[in-house]
C-alpha cells in the first residue's frame, strides 16, 4: 500500500477509535448518574421503612405478626 492510503487508513481508525471511545464514556457516565439516583432512593426508601418499622412495634398489640424483614422484602423484586 502507498502511504497516503496507509496514513488515511490510520486516520480513519484513529477516528473510529475516539468516536467509540467518547460514545462509551458517555454511556459510563450516564450510568453513574443513574446509579447515584437509584442510591439516594434506596436510603429514602430505607429511612421510610424503618419508620414504619419502629411505628409498628410502638403501637403493635401483642397478637400481632413480626413484620417481615428488609432483604425478604427486595428479594421479591
């Protein structure tokens, strides 16, 4: 091959390569983002249940069932 074809060759997978390599970084990010939201959800979620929990066992009567447990809970998703 001459060299124009090989440096045009070179440039064009070069390109190839930082397009690819920017889309993937894009998608990276957004799934941190993603995932920092699914975090702070999941601690509202828990400070919720464990306010219903302790409300629960407050006012509970003595006859009353256990509530069930928070990884029994996830496990059903």
């Amino acid at each position: 091959m001459s060299p124009i074809v090989t440096e045009g060759l070179l440039i064009a997978i070069l390109t190839l390569m930082g397009a690819v390599l920017t889309q993937l970084l894009i998608r990276v990010g957004n799934l941190e983002k993603k995932l920092e939201h699914e975090q702070s959800r999941l601690k509202i979620l828990w400070g919720a249940f464990r306010k219903l929990i302790d409300m629960y066992y407050r006012y509970r009567k003595p006859e009353a069932p256990d509530p069930p447990e928070l990884h029994e809970i996830f496990e059903d998703e």
